[in-house]
C-alpha cells in the first residue's frame, strides 16, 4: 500500500490550493426586460436570448 513518506507541510499544501478560488457569476444586461441575470439561463419574466421561451 502507497503512504507519503512524510507529512506535507502547510506551506506545500496551500500552494497546491492557490488555484482553488471562485469566480464571480457572469451577469448581462437584457436589453428586452431591462433586468440583469447570469448568461446561458432563462430570466425570472422567462426570456431567453431576447425571445420570450416560457408559458405565462
């Protein structure tokens, strides 16, 4: 069975973990509602890409 030969230290291991971060959402302006929401995702009046996609 693999185990570490020794202990890594705080210094190695928040080092790996830099890259560990999060990203802020990307948020657009719709031009059509006036309203900003996340891209790729239908707005809360239900538009989706200017088009309205969902049933009121």
């Amino acid at each position: 069975m693999a185990v570490p030969a020794r202990r890594t230290s705080k210094a190695k291991k928040n080092k790996r973990r830099t890259h560990y971060k999060i990203s802020a959402p990307t948020v657009t302006f719709d031009e059509t509602t006036g309203d900003y929401n996340r891209s790729h995702r239908v707005s809360l009046k239900g538009y989706y890409k200017g088009r309205k996609v969902t049933k009121d």
